[in-house]
C-alpha cells in the first residue's frame, strides 16, 4: 500500500536550532531571488559551487536532517550535476573550444578542457539555482506560504484559499486512486500482465475518480459557502505568519553575502 504525500500538511515540530522553520515564508523566498537571478548568467564554475555549498550548510542546519534530504543533497544533485556536465559537455561546439587542452581523444571525436568547463559549469548553476529554490521549498508549508501571501503581500483571499483548497486535490486524488486500485483487486477487475490489461486498468480508475473528484468539490464549495467565503473583503486570521526583525536580518544578510561571492569570484568581469 502507497501513502500520499500531502505537501500542504502542517510541518512537524522540529528543534529551535532548525532556523528555516522559523522564518516568514517570503523571507525564504525574497533571500535567494537576487543571487537566483544572477546565476542565470554567470559563466564559471566556482561562483554557483560556492552557492552549492552556502545552500547545503543551510539546508543541513537549518531543517531537519532525514533521508529524504540526505538523498537530495548527497545522491540525486551530484548525479544529476555528472549527468548534466557529461551531457553538456558533449554538446559543446568543439569549434569554439579548440584552442583548450585535449582532454581525451576516441577516433576523430576529440574532448577539450573548455568542453567540459563549460559543461559542468553549466550544471554547477543548475545544481545551485536548484539547491536555492530547497532552502525555502524544504522549510515551508503550503498553508503558511498562502498565508503569507494574504497576510504581508495583501493578495485577496478569495485567490489565496481558493488556491490552496484547488491544491488540497492532489493529495487527495492520490489517496482516492489506492483505494479505486485496492477495490479492483478484491475484485479481480482487469487483472493480467501487458500493456493492453495496464490500459484497461487505467481505464478503470478514470470514472470512479472524476465520480470521487465532484463529489469532493462539492463537498469543499458547500463548507466554503458554510463559512460565508467571499462574502467580505477581508476576514479573520486564524494562524498568523507575522514578519519578524529576524525575517528582514535574514533577507539582508543573504543579500550581503551573495554580493561578497559575486565581488569575490568577479563572474561577470
């Protein structure tokens, strides 16, 4: 049996030292955005590796350290990085890097150091755009992002939690399909091997799923009419995401730091 994974679920506690949970969702946002945008056109390797590791040593401090992190961090972004810098590299115009070293050589296909520079480098920035992005996506909720939203950046609440009961489908489409799938094997329903039984099964699922889906709207608009959604401008906040003094710290010394790497490193010079 298969668990659905709600990304909009309340978050664990965890311990005062993990910071990231700590903070205003549009902290975790607005802190990377200037060094995200930067990276998209810097053209060296060191710059984005030394935001890999900045990225890393947040996400190592600053949010529970499981698995699931584990295997982001040390298995899926190196492999990823090699797959990308092999790939990009072997795309390179060899003609525009032939006055670099000959790395190694298979018949008349010739690898050069500027290749693969220009490979990895490119996967570098890749790799630390991504790692950026998990220092908030690993530390926030969908509720709290949503609430910030409405709260600080003044977005209707009418888009915010219509938005976020349209994403409350998700999880809940998965839980509804193990079901369908559990019913069908109790009852032997298009059982078999091959691609024309998997068809058929896939088949199976759609119209018990839609049934499930309107059910659950019309379950979701009679609770949002219940609670006279729209009905206002505005409306009480049950679970406030306050901005602290530490949100704007952290906006700043993010900040801060990335310029010191760009001044440092001089990508664009």
């Amino acid at each position: 049996m298969t668990v659905a994974v709600d990304p909009y679920a309340e978050r664990p506690a965890a311990a005062s030292i993990r910071f990231l949970y700590g903070l205003n969702p549009l902290a975790k946002l607005a802190a990377p955005v200037p060094a995200i945008v930067a990276l998209i056109f810097v053209r060296d390797a060191a710059t984005p590796a030394v935001f890999v590791l900045l990225a890393y040593a947040l996400l190592i401090i600053g949010v529970r350290f499981t698995r699931r992190l584990a295997s982001i961090l040390f298995l899926a972004l190196p492999i990823a990085v090699l797959a990308i810098g092999a790939g990009f590299s072997v795309w390179t115009d060899a003609a525009r890097v032939d006055d670099t070293a000959v790395m190694w050589q298979i018949g008349s296909w010739t690898m050069y150091a500027g290749a693969l520079e220009t490979g990895f480098s490119t996967a570098l920035r890749i790799a630390a755009i991504v790692s950026l992005t998990l220092t908030a996506g690993l530390s926030m909720t969908g509720p709290d992002l949503v609430r910030a939203t409405v709260q600080q950046l003044r977005v209707p609440y009418r888009i915010g939690y219509t938005a976020l009961a349209a994403f409350r489908f998700v999880p809940r489409f998965g839980h509804e399909l193990d079901v369908i799938r559990q019913a069908h094997r109790v009852r032997g329903a298009h059982g078999g091997r091959g691609p024309f039984s998997a068809v058929a099964r896939w088949f199976g699922y759609i119209v018990p799923l839609l049934a499930g889906a309107i059910r659950h709207a019309e379950r979701v608009a009679l609770a949002m009419d219940a609670r006279a959604f729209g009905a206002h401008p505005d409306r009480t906040e049950r679970h406030l995401v306050p901005w602290r003094v530490r949100d704007t710290v952290f906006v700043i010394v993010f900040w801060i730091v990335s310029a010191a790497i760009f001044v440092l490193f001089r990508p664009f010079a």
